[in-house]
C-alpha cells in the first residue's frame, strides 16, 4: 500500500496531477540552483512582450523605445490592468500601440504620420501619455 495516509484522516490520500503540480514548484537553472516558477511567473506578468508583427512594424517604421519610455508604457498597461481592461490603444507621443494587456503583448504599433487617418477597432481602453 503506497497511498499516504496521515493523522486525521480514515482513508488513504490519493494524490491528484494538481497535488503533483503544486509539489513540483521548483526547476533548477543551468547552474545547479532552483527557480521558482512563482517568481518567473511574477516576472513575465511584469515584462512588456512584443509579438513578431509589433517588431516587424517597429523595425520598419523606425520607432525606437528608450528604457524610461518602455517604464511609462508598462505602468500604463498596468493601470489598464487594474481597470480590467483587454486591448488597449496606448498613445505615447507620437507612438500608437494595441497592447494585449491580459498577456502584456504588444500587438502592433504605428508612427505619428500613420496615426492621423486610421480607425482603432476591438480596443476596449484608450491611454493618452505624455
């Protein structure tokens, strides 16, 4: 009889995929240390992803974001986090982005001359930044 039994209980514990999963928290890195998953998890819900278009778009309009600017783009997706926001049109001078904001993705971007005639659609949230 392998099934744990513990104090309290009067049948045996089965253990579930979940109970295995939650055992299992910890990988280890190339070093030999553990990661925790909560932690990496923790930090990709913070990093700013950019998709394969957004990138191709931004390399071909020559749009280049400096790291204080990517700092005031993240808070404004966390800002449009807290409102339950889900596509988001984010303005930043005279950048346009849709950003994901459940995955934190941006999913494209457009320049200043590209944003005077065009039609945001399947956004739900608009942020204006200085």
């Amino acid at each position: 009889m392998s099934d744990t039994i513990k104090i309290g209980h009067l049948f045996p514990i089965k253990t579930t995929p979940i109970q295995l999963e939650k055992a299992d928290k910890t990988h280890t890195h190339q070093q030999g240390k553990p990661v925790s998953t909560e932690f990496r998890d923790l930090l990709e819900s913070k990093v700013l992803k950019f998709s394969h278009h957004a990138e191709t778009r931004m390399e071909q309009r020559g749009i280049k974001l400096q790291p204080d600017s990517l700092t005031q783009i993240m808070q404004a997706v966390d800002d449009a986090a807290s409102k339950g926001a889900k596509d988001s049109l984010i303005v930043y001078r005279d950048i346009a982005m849709i950003v994901n904001v459940p995955s934190r993705t941006v999913v494209t971007a457009l320049e200043g001359n590209q944003m005077k005639s065009n039609v945001f659609t399947q956004i739900d949230s608009a942020i204006i930044l200085n």
